[in-house]
C-alpha cells in the first residue's frame, strides 16, 4: 500500500555550518548560514522559499529567518514540540505543505548554541508554574533526575533486565559510530575511534549509562529543502525522495518518562512509526540498505533495532555483537557518526547523511541502491523517514 | 576525604561557640516592634486581656522571635556569630570566603513570656561533601541552636544552615545563569501545583501516598480524566506504600547541591499497581536491584516540604 505522501516530495538540498563546541557566532547566524548552504547544494533561489519549518525547541522565529535570506511571502510555517522527537517531523510537515499545493519550497532548519550558551545534560529545573507541562517535571526533578540521561536511564535499565543486554552492547553502539565519524572530516570526533575498552572506562553520568552511552552537546546548524519530486528532479542533486513520513505517539506516552505504561523498556511509539512508514513505503525491514538511528544515548539504538523488526525483541544485543551496525554489516548505522561522532544538531544532521546515502556522497557509502531509513528521538514523541533515490 | 573536610566534621557533635544568653529578657516592646515589622496583627502578643482569653496567663512573645533574643548585636560592617565560629573560618582560611543561609527551621516547645531570659547553645551538626552550585563549589554547615530558659528547661530548637562556598568569579555569564536554574537557588526543586494534582502534593505533605481511582483503577500522574471510561470523576485512595522495584537509576551527574551521590533513584510499582519515583534512602546504591521490595516513608526535605522516599523491606 502506498499513501498520497508517498513520493510527491523530495529532499533536494541540504546544508550545515561547521559543528563546534563553540561557534562564536548566533544561533540566528548559524541558520542562515546553513539555510543558504542548503539553496545553493539544490541551486534554489532565495527568493523561492515559501515555507519554514523546524522544532518548537530551536530559538530562531521563522519571521526572523525569512527577513535575513530575503524571502517576501512565507505561505507555510509550522513547528514540532518534543525535542529530538521533531527531528525528522518538520520534513513531514514540509511534504504535506508541497503534497497539498500549499508551498512549493520548504526548508527544514535546526540552529543551536546548545553546547556553548546552554546545555541540555546540566540539568533542567524549571519554575513550578501551574502548566501540565510544568507539572510533570514535578514527579522527577525534585527527586534529582533532571536530565535527558536520567530520564530514559530507567528504560534502558529495565531494558537490560528483560533481554540481558550489556554496557558493553550498548558500548558497542558507540564504538560504530566513533568508527563511522573517524572517516568524517565533519565530525567533531574526526580520526578519534575509541575502544570498548574505552567505552567501559569512562565515567558513569547516569547508571547503566557511562559518559560514551551519551551524545555529544554540540553548536552548529542543518537546514534541509524541500520540494516536489517533479521540480527536484531538475535541480542541481539527484533528488532523495521521500518514500514515507511519519509521526508516533502511543499509549501513556510521556516526556522521556513514559514509566507507568505495561511495558517501559519498548518504544511503542517508534513501533507505531515504523508501522507506517513501511505501510506508506510498500517496504520491509529487509528492504532497507542503511538507517540513521537516532543516538542521543546508545540503549536506544537497540531498541529501534527491535522496533523496526531488524531484529526480534530483546535480540538486538546479537545483531549488535556481530558487528552488523558497521560498514560491511547487516545493517550499517549511523555512517556519519551519529550523534556521538559528528554532532548532537537534534537528529538534523542524520537526516542530511541519509540524503547523502541515497546521493552516493557518504563518507562511509553503504553499497547499492536501496532505501534508507531515519529515525527522530526515542522515549519521547517521534517521527521517522524513509527516503530513497529516483 | 580531604584535610579540610576532616577538619571541619571533627566540630560535629561539639558547641560551636560559647553559649549567648539575652541581653534582654523577653520583652513587650521588642514584641511589639517586630510584630509591626512583620506584619503580625495576632493581638495575643501585645494585648493582655485577648491572650488571655486564647487561655495563655498573659501576653506571649511570637514563637518565631526565638532567635531574635540571643541575636548578635548590630554592628554596621561588623562580623555577624557565624562569622566568629571557628568551624566556618577553617572554611574561610581555604579559600571558601562566601557565606549564604540556605535554610531554616524552628520547633517550639512553649511559648515565651516576658520576664524570660533565653540562652542559646550552638552546635554542629553536619558538614557536607563539596558541592558545585551556582555561587561556586562549597560544603553546607548545619547547626542546631537550642534555646533554654533561665532553668536551662529548653523552649525552642532551630536548624541553621549555610552554605561556605569560593565565589565563583571566572566563569562565563551564560553558564552561571544556566548552573543556578541547575542548583535552584539553594532552595530544593519544587513541583509545580496545578489544580489536577494538588491533592497529590498535599497528600505528600501529609505523609499519605494518594491516587486518583476510577472503577478501582488507579492512575498516576495525576490527570483529570480517565482514560478508560473518560470520566472526570475519582476517587481518592491511599497506598499502603509497600511495593517492588520495577527499574531504577543511579545518579552522577548532574548534581544537585542538596543530594549525596551516588544517588539511587527508583521507579516502584506500588502493591496497588501503580508506579512511582523516588529517591531510595538508608542503602548503598550497589545494593540495589530490580525486583526488591520496598516501603514507602517521607523525608522533610524543606520546613513544610516533604518528598516520599523508599527503603529496602
């Protein structure tokens, strides 16, 4: 079955700044810039853009990009709450708009400061206001879980529990990406691979979680375009059409701390993504060449493993053992180096290497011609693509 | 340990200065002046016949005046009685100059009168590992003052505490504001009340776990409807607190400057077959698994703030 989202967009340019643990510049100037980056990989004019898109998180107001690249009429503006859980939403949105006629040029953009002017892992407190939002940060934080680590720890423990995966499978997560980034000039862990060993060593953030279980922090921005499959295909790139996009929330879902539902160590609401996809896409889990894994922490890469049927439940430690996430496995992941190679830019960043896997311009290039999987943040509100080439 | 730390926790459990006594007894115009301060308008602390109508023998003083009558005296650009402890100026000679009250709490035991004479008695008793907070890395002091009468019969108790911490002077702008929303102010995280889950709270305060029950179905967090039949209407019942480790945590990083880390955070389901997270106390965070029983109790993290916390059963 395929749906009328099903191939009617394309990604046809992507760009990004440099990722830093300092850019020295604004998060407003870090937008532009990618944002024109990714005009010029497509060969779109400016003045062509009629639709913004980008996460309810990112700082830089839709009206505010649009002056600085010049833009004169925004037709379609939209944003998506839940963090990393937007990242490959905004691209869905933008589908929808150019599906619908109601814009003909979107781009998708992320820009943050996020390590140099504020960082997610130090801990969030927020003011007690009598907000449902608020509320639920009530139930952790006085207790001391006040990052994103804490929060989906007690997954990731259960998890451990219930399928005897190890530290050192989610370990080997991290190995892969830092194996992948080594080959990537873009990454910020460029030539720095790293050992299980290593991995064990250091230090623990969050029990189960060591410091290498967690992304990077990261400052620096991806801008994707989007347009119609017909237009892309006359562009500068080959177009990275979008085969399927999807969006999931599911039963007692909540913020990274969904502990009250039957089962806590699933992601029922990347289940409900895959779901989709697949039935938008007409495609199998067997179908897919290469993903993109969202990897703010490593256990949940297994996770998504399971949640897609890569493997079966609680198997993923195997396929994860063999060496199946590398080059040359099963199922490489990550190939830009993920979140803990390249950069943490909110799962933005792996949307542009699955847009390179279909182009053939990895630096990591898995062979073939097959679709290629993405994936946005887990334990919250998420969202996935399936994008393939023409 | 370091020297410092050792140093100063061999004060713990001794006086931490001389015992003050009052400069003045008890007295109404004292009484009458900090009532105007305050804004107190109770009249049975300066009207004779109105207290003793509430049944006290004559005019009393405001339970919350305890300290005021053994306070050092004023002395502009002075040093303070907790600048003279020599527990804190170990703290001073390391280089830890900054000194803020992070929190207090008086108990009472009767009320005083005019004519009392009040001593109190200071002692220390505890010192915290250091901690980072948003002013600089510090250790908190506690000390417990013990207020006695002229009989040396005690009427009142507080609990002091300070933090003395190096000013953090170098670090950059942006981090400063971000590490004090981290450590909030000195002041324990605070959920936010909203009208689905005051009585959440409020059972807390009084030492009740309560959940919110529809057709013998219990829910938590608390949300104003249920999701089986949809109805806004609920019940109340309360949990007998016994329940099993369902998953748990422990925590390193980042740290708050109130907690001791490791920090075993527990996700419990509750006999009653709900689940819930607090903190585990009185065990070692390597003792702690997955399928161990627990039972609820609560810790009075702030005067008037109480959070559950669980122990191995």
């Amino acid at each position: 079955m395929t749906s009328s989202l099903s191939n009617v967009a394309a990604i046809a340019g992507i760009g990004a700044t440099e990722f830093s643990k300092n850019s020295g510049r604004s998060e407003m100037r870090l937008a532009v810039e990618a944002i024109t980056a990714a005009l010029d990989d497509a060969g779109i004019d400016r003045e062509e853009v009629d639709g913004l898109s980008t996460f309810t998180m990112d700082n830089n107001p839709e009206i505010e990009v649009f002056r600085n690249i010049g833009g004169r009429e925004l037709k379609f503006f939209s944003r998506i709450h839940y963090g990393g859980g937007g990242a490959c939403a905004p691209v869905m949105q933008a589908a929808m708009a150019i599906a619908t006629g109601v814009a003909n040029v979107v781009v998708c953009y992320r820009a943050m400061n996020e390590r140099s002017q504020y960082r997610f892992g130090t801990g969030h407190t927020p003011p007690p206001v009598p907000t449902a939002e608020s509320s639920h940060y009530g139930y952790y934080v006085p207790f001391g879980l006040v990052s994103p680590a804490s929060w989906v720890a007690m997954g990731a423990q259960r998890y451990m529990y219930e399928s005897g995966a190890t530290s050192e499978d989610f370990g080997r997560v991290s190995v892969a990406s830092r194996k992948h980034a080594a080959n990537n000039p873009a990454a910020w862990f460029y030539e720095q691979p790293i050992t299980l060993d290593d991995h064990q060593q250091s230090k623990w953030i969050v029990e189960p979680l060591h410091l290498l279980d967690c992304c990077q922090e990261s400052d620096g921005a991806v801008a994707i375009v989007v347009t119609s499959t017909d237009y892309a295909r006359k562009l500068r790139q080959p177009p990275a059409i979008i085969r399927a996009a999807a969006q999931g929330a599911a039963d007692d879902q909540q913020m990274m701390t969904s502990y009250y539902r039957k089962e806590i160590a699933r992601l029922p609401e990347m289940e409900l993504v895959a779901r989709q996809l697949f039935d938008q896409a007409g495609l199998r889990p067997d179908d897919i060449r290469t993903a993109t894994l969202y990897d703010h922490f490593t256990p949940y890469v297994l996770t998504q493993l399971e949640s897609f049927g890569f493997t079966p439940r609680n198997q993923a430690k195997d396929f994860v053992r063999e060496g199946n996430l590398e080059i040359g496995g099963r199922l490489p992941v990550n190939t830009n180096g993920g979140q803990l190679g390249e950069a943490y830019i909110h799962g933005m960043n792996g949307i542009s290497e699955a847009v390179r896997q279909v182009r053939g311009t990895s630096v990591n290039q898995v062979p073939g011609d097959g679709p290629v999987l993405v994936t946005a943040g887990t334990g919250v509100p998420t969202s996935g693509l399936i994008l393939d080439g023409a | 340990m370091t020297d410092l730390l050792e140093k100063a926790r061999e004060w713990v459990g001794k006086a931490a200065t001389a015992p003050t006594t009052a400069r003045d007894p008890v007295n109404v115009p004292m009484i009458r002046r900090w009532c105007e301060a305050m804004g107190d308008t109770n009249p049975i602390y300066v009207d004779d016949a109105a207290a003793r109508a509430a049944g006290h023998p004559g005019i009393v003083a405001p339970p919350a005046m305890l300290e005021v009558w053994t306070m050092a005296p004023y002395r502009p650009g002075g040093r303070t009685a907790e600048d003279s402890m020599a527990v804190l100026n170990l703290f001073d000679d390391a280089g830890y100059t900054g000194v803020v009250a992070t929190n207090t709490g008086q108990s009472y035991d009767r009320y005083l009168v005019p004519g009392d004479v009040v001593t109190a008695s200071v002692t220390v008793d505890s010192v915290s590992e250091e901690k980072r907070t948003g002013l600089g890395i510090g250790h908190f002091v506690t000390l417990v003052f013990e207020f006695t009468d002229a009989e040396d019969k005690r009427v009142g108790r507080m609990t002091f505490r300070v933090l003395k911490f190096k000013p953090n002077l170098s670090q950059p702008e942006a981090d400063k504001g971000k590490s004090d929303d981290a450590s909030g102010g000195y002041s324990h995280p605070r959920p936010a009340i909203t009208h689905d889950n005051a009585f959440f709270w409020e059972g807390i305060n009084n030492r009740k776990l309560l959940f919110q029950s529809t057709d013998g179905r219990l829910r938590h967090p608390p949300s104003p409807m249920d999701p089986v039949s949809g109805s806004l209407e609920f019940d109340i019942v309360e949990s007998c607190g016994r329940g099993t480790i369902h998953s748990f945590v422990v925590m390193h990083q980042p740290r708050l400057p109130d907690f001791d880390y490791p920090l075993p955070v527990v996700l419990v389901e509750l006999e009653e077959g709900v689940r819930i997270i607090a903190n585990l106390i009185d065990a070692d965070a390597e003792d702690v698994s997955i399928g161990q029983a627990v039972e609820v109790d609560f810790i009075e993290v702030e005067p008037d703030y109480l959070l559950p916390a669980f122990r191995l059963n």
